[in-house]
C-alpha cells in the first residue's frame, strides 16, 4: 500500500514521516496492516492449518490417542497378557470399561497396547522411508542424467515387486516380529518418497539461489542439505502423513492374518483377528473398539495429510 501523494517521486526523510504520521491518523488499521511484521513461511502455514477445523480435529484425536497409548495401560490393573477364563466375554463396565475377550483379557488395555505397536509402526515406516526416499530422491534430482536414470531404473524395479510376495519371503527368512514387519514395509515403501523428492529437487536445482551456491563451489552436499532439501520439506511433511496410516492398516491387516504380531502381544490386527469368531455370538466389543481407533486413526492421518498439502502449498498463499 503506497502512501499518499504516490504521484510525487521523491521524498525527503522529513516529508516521508510527516506523510506517514498523518497516514496512521486518517487510517490506523491500514497503518498497523502495514507496519505488522510479515509470517515466516511457516508461520504463515500453521495458521491457514488451524483454519482447517477437519484437519485440526485429526490432529487433536491423533494427539490425544498418542497420550492414551502411553498411559492408557496403566489406568487398568490388568496386563496386557493376563488371562482370566472365568470372565471371558464381559460386557463392556465400570469394572472392564471396554469389556473382556474369549480368555478373559482386559480390551481396554489390550487396545492402548495395541496402539502403542500401531503407532510405533507406522512413524519407524515413515521415518525410515523419509531418509532412505530423501536421500536416494535428493542425489537422483540433483545429479541428473546418466545417474539419475540408472537410479530411477532400480526404483521401477523395486516398484514392481509384488508386496504380499516380499512380506512371506520376509517372514519366512526372519520369522514373524515387529522387526520382520517394520522391514517388510519399508524394502519398497520409500520408493514413492523418493519419487516425490526427485521431482522437488528437479525444479528446484535450477533456481538462481543454487546456481550461485555452485558458482561459488559449494559441495554437492551441503547443496541439498542447505538450498534443496528445507524448499521440499512441503511435500514431504505431507508424504510422511499419508505413508503413517498406510503403515498403521499393512501392519493390521498382516496380524489379521496371523503374519504379523504374535499373541500374547496385541496389536488391533491381532485383536480383530481374535474377535472374528466372538462377533458372531454376539460380543460386539471384541471387534468394535480395535476397528473403531483403526478407521478413526487412518481417517485423522489423512485429514491431517490433507490439510498440510493445502497449508504448504504456496500456490494457495495470499
């Protein structure tokens, strides 16, 4: 916004503070709109996200579930393993809030356990994807050429392997663990990470502020450490969000499917997969509350997912 009499070209310091004093008492909110102290990108990013009430929601349920899975075992007498046959099929309580299962074992617990393994999951797959894909995107970017298509090669390779066929050749190789599943979905899952930062760094490398980093012979990595990776970190947050409930639900259905997690550890897989049977007779509980914090926990990644890409996105900035 220009001061008044923008048609004059110049003017002195005095005449400019003089404009300016008088400016700020005809107009004082467009004084202070001017004067304000503009947002960091950041900033700017944080507060178009807590205009997404969808996406503030998701994140509040995601961090409330985060501080239930550390605490919620705790709140119970019961272990996680305790089986009680005697009790087996108690409707939900004061006594059992979330109800019992076939061997008598406390939901309650068993579901903050389970979202302990479930969470644990799905960040050490997005951490493990977020620097093996920058890593392998970032250098495949920014060197171009002959080295980038050899490595884009591997990465069509890696893409087309059939993921159930790596999962049982895993598991028969290591065994069934959490270890063995947190590999399983981590040999090809960061391949869609490096796709995303290879494309980044393709548009970025060309921008003037890298080409006088090269001018001025800087190294290779502190390049991509310095200009390119922290003008992804965008699309990268966001990737990160939607590869957490990818995880989470893989790891689910793998237990549902006796390849994952094994008793007497829970997870919601393996609790789903117990209540199969009790469902049927009736004991709605068994299945609901593992189903429920499931669906619920993809539904708060992706809102929140959602919500980043249009928080980040600087076409959207006004």
């Amino acid at each position: 916004m220009a001061l008044p009499n923008e048609s004059k070209s110049t003017y002195s310091p005095t005449e400019v503070r003089d404009e300016w004093f008088t400016w700020k008492e005809r107009d004082p909110d467009a004084a202070e709109t001017v004067s304000r102290p503009s947002l960091s990108y950041w900033q700017d990013a944080w507060k178009r996200l807590r205009k997404n009430k969808i996406a503030m929601a998701g994140l509040i349920f995601l961090i409330l579930l985060a501080i239930m899975a550390i605490i919620g075992p705790m709140l119970t007498p019961y272990d996680v393993s305790d089986q009680n046959r005697p009790n087996q099929f108690q409707p939900p309580s004061l006594t059992h809030w979330f109800g019992t299962d076939s061997l008598g074992r406390d939901v309650f617990t068993r579901t903050w356990f389970g979202a302990r393994i479930s969470l644990f999951v799905g960040l050490m797959a997005a951490l493990i994807d977020f620097f093996i894909g920058v890593i392998y995107g970032g250098i495949s970017g920014y060197k171009g050429g002959r080295t980038d298509n050899i490595m884009m090669r591997i990465i069509e390779i890696l893409y087309g392997l059939p993921y159930l066929l790596v999962v049982i050749l895993l598991l028969v190789v290591l065994g069934p663990s959490l270890t063995t599943i947190i590999i399983a979905l981590t040999v090809t899952g960061w391949v869609g990470m490096a796709r995303i930062v290879r494309g980044q760094v393709l548009q970025i490398k060309n921008y003037e502020f890298v080409l006088a980093s090269k001018s001025f012979g800087t190294k290779t990595k502190r390049i991509i450490r310095k200009n390119l990776l922290p003008n992804t970190m965008g699309p990268i947050i966001v990737q990160m969000t939607l590869t957490v409930p990818s995880a989470i639900f893989a790891e689910a259905f793998l237990s549902f499917l006796g390849l994952g997690i094994q008793s007497p550890y829970a997870s919601w897989g393996v609790m789903a997969n117990d209540a199969l049977g009790a469902i049927l007779s009736g004991y709605w509980w068994t299945l609901f509350f593992p189903a429920f914090f499931i669906s619920f926990t993809m539904f708060a990644f992706n809102v929140l997912g959602d919500g980043l890409q249009d928080a980040l996105d600087p076409k959207l900035r006004k």
